[in-house]
C-alpha cells in the first residue's frame, strides 16, 4: 500500500518503530526497515559518538531507509546534529522541543523531518517551521508525554483537521484493528513504542521485556507532570515520586529523586524496583516477545483482516 506517509520515508508499509531511548539501537531500527517499516534509532540515550556507531551499524545492516529520533532537549544536541549531517542520515524525528530551532537547517540539508506533538497547536508549529509530517502522539503512549492528557482518539482528528501535512497516529496502538482505526480518523501511518520494546531485538533488559508482558490494565500512570511529564510502569520509584509531590516537594527534589540514570538502571540494567520503566498502556494488551519481522508482519496482516471486515455484526 502506497500513501503519502509510505512515499514520504520510502518504504513498502505506512508502519513507524519509534525512536525509545534504551529500547531502539541498530539491531532493532535495521530489523523493522527489512520487515518493510522505517525502523528508527533513539538518541535520547546515546552519547554522540555512540549514535554514529549506530548509524553506522544500521546502515552496515540494512539496505533500507531508517531514522534517527532526537530530542531537542539533550544536552548535546549540537553534536548530535552534527554526526547526523555527517553520516548522511535522510529522515530525522525531532520531539520534545521547539520546532522551529533544527527544522530550517535540516531541511537545507535535504533531510526529511518530522516533529513529534500532543495537540494541534503544536501540530501547526511543527507545519509552519517546514516539517513534512507531524507524530500525533496520544497521552497512552509510553514515554515522555504532554502535559494536556489528550487521547489518540481525540488528538489525531484534531491533528488532522489542523494541518494539511501528513499525520503519523502514536500512543495505544499494539495490532492492526488498533492501526485501522487510527487510519478512519484520518492518519496515513503508524507509530508504535511499547509493542516494540517487547521484541527480541529491542536493547531493553530481558527483565523489563518480561514487566512489559506481564503488565495489565491500570498498571502505567502518567506521573511527573511537574517536571517532565512521563508514562511508566507503577514500581517502587513511581511510590517515591507519589510520595515527593503528595508532600509537596519541589522541582529541585523531584529532579534530584529522578537523578540522571534512573531510565537505564530500570530499562536497561533491568531494576525493577528502583529503576525507571517507561512504557504505554498498550502494554496490557502485549503478551508476547516476538522477532520485530514477525511484529510488522502480523501488524499488516491484522490491518489488511480489519480492512476487509471492519465492524463485528453480531
Ligand atoms: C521505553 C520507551 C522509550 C521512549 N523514548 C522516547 C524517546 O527517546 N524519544 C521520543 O520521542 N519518544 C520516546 N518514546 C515514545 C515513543 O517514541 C512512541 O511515540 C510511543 O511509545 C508510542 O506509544 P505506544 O508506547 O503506546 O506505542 C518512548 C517510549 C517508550 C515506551
């Protein structure tokens, strides 16, 4: 199926792995791109000469298009940048920032960008500073997360009734009735995180895969919005930081309750108590460590099945 999502990236399905710090190195980003998505790599958690490493690795791995996801609020942002015009990188997806910062530059240089939003006024900022195609990502999603709590459901009809570039739906999806929906609201593609954590390519630690199969309904929260807003799974540091803001500690503490390495102790050292486990609550609906090949595969497979036969009449 061709669309103007799957022409803009050059690939054979409108289907996006998303870019997830500790989830999302080569290994993955080249297994999706094969399977006929556009895998993508996490910078968020890669010093800048460990990302050319994956670039590098990736492009060793696959003859296909990838992408590279880079949150404009590293701190090392500039030498991020730098090592993506450097190893020729075609498609960039910026979240959590300005758009209007990197996107020009970028765009100069040939690359196809696209910004990551949670409504549609930001929607419209990722369009007018030149932005190809916008990430509509629900307050479902796993990860870092706007503050508004707007669901897929309303956020990606809103998102396309806002701007005329193409919109990529993200948050709450896991199996193709999930796209096929997205795409009735008007989406032409798909981003999905929590279903790819639980892959065996994905660099996660065998131990939160496991959490990440075994979680059900209820078990993820949307907490820190005082900070940095983020969806995990209820553990033992989430019970801390419920504790800090019922007390009512300040931004300081709570940055300082976070540290710097509580994502990688949780997702990629695999503690499950102290630790960090960002994930979406589709998560309640993943029972299975799959190959990602066998993620898209099944994923088309469903949407086509949907497609065919849309509404249960019983
Ligand atoms: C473990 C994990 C790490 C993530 N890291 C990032 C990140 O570094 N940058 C980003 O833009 N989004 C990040 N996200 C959000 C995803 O890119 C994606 O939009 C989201 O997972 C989609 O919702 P879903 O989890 O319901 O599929 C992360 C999500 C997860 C689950």
């Amino acid at each position: 199926m061709q669309n103007r999502i799957s022409k803009l990236f050059d690939t054979k399905l409108p289907i996006v792995q998303a870019g997830m710090i500790w989830a999302s190195g080569w290994r993955l980003a080249s297994a999706v791109s094969d399977a006929g998505g556009l895998g993508m790599l996490g910078a968020g958690s890669m010093y800048p000469e460990v990302l050319r490493e994956h670039i590098q690795k990736c492009r060793a791995a696959t003859t296909h298009p990838f992408a590279v996801n880079i949150p404009l609020l590293y701190p090392d942002i500039d030498q991020h940048m730098r090592i993506l015009i450097e190893e020729g990188v075609r498609i960039v997806f910026t979240s959590a920032g300005n758009p209007k910062t990197w996107t020009p530059m970028l765009k100069e240089k040939g690359i196809t960008v696209v910004h990551v939003v949670s409504s549609s006024k930001f929607a419209q900022k990722a369009e007018e500073a030149g932005c190809d195609a916008v990430v509509a990502e629900g307050f479902e999603a796993g990860g870092h997360n706007g503050r508004e709590e707007t669901t897929t459901l309303v956020l990606v009809p809103a998102v396309v009734n806002a701007v005329k570039i193409p919109v990529i739906a993200a948050g709450g999806i896991a199996n193709g009735r999930q796209m096929l929906a997205t795409m009735v609201l008007g989406a032409e593609g798909v981003q999905l995180g929590s279903r790819f954590v639980a892959s065996e390519e994905a660099s996660s630690h065998p131990d939160f895969k496991a959490k990440v199969i075994g979680a059900g309904e209820g078990d993820t929260i949307l907490t820190m919005k005082q900070l940095t807003p983020v969806r995990l799974i209820k553990n033992k540091f989430y019970e801390e930081v419920q504790k800090a803001e019922l007390r009512g500690a300040d931004t300081e503490e709570l940055k300082r309750l976070l540290g710097r390495a509580r994502a990688k102790k949780g997702m990629f050292e695999g503690d499950l108590n102290e630790g960090e486990l960002e994930i979406g609550q589709v998560s309640a609906l993943v029972d299975s460590i799959l190959p990602a090949s066998e993620i898209v595969k099944k994923l088309w497979q469903e949407f086509q099945e949907a497609l065919e036969n849309p509404i249960k009449i019983r």
